[in-house]
C-alpha cells in the first residue's frame, strides 16, 4: 500500500507554481519537491493544514491511497 500526493495536479489546477506555494506555506522548495515527487515518508498535520489552506482544498484532494498492485 502506497499513499500518493498529487500535489502537482493541484498546482496545475489553481495556476501556482511549487515557488509561489513554497513562499505561501513557508516550506522549502526542497521539501515540496520531496512531496510532489512522492518521496516523502512522513508529513506533519500543520504542514497538511497549511498545503490544504493554500491550495483551497481538503487533504483527500492531496492524498491518495493506492495498493501496490496498482502501481504495475
């Protein structure tokens, strides 16, 4: 099982670029690269809250919960 952030699609629907949202947020390019890539391995309910601010929208828009057998 696998949990997606499809922080890129968000980004492409609200016009933003991950440098806008990163000065919004107050998160480092890096990190949000790190999420957009789906790298991560953890994120913090205040960081959560603050994408979800941001970007006007719920943390079922930015998360998505995937087997792994989909992902071949």
């Amino acid at each position: 099982m696998a949990i997606e952030v499809k922080l890129d699609l968000l980004l492409v629907q609200r016009k933003m670029s991950l440098t806008e949202l990163s000065e919004r947020v107050g998160i480092t390019l890096s990190n949000l690269s790190i999420l957009k890539t789906n790298k991560a391995r953890a994120i913090r309910f205040s960081t959560l809250a603050a994408l979800c601010r941001e970007l006007d929208c719920q943390p079922g828009d930015l998360l998505e919960h995937r087997s792994t057998e989909d992902r071949f």
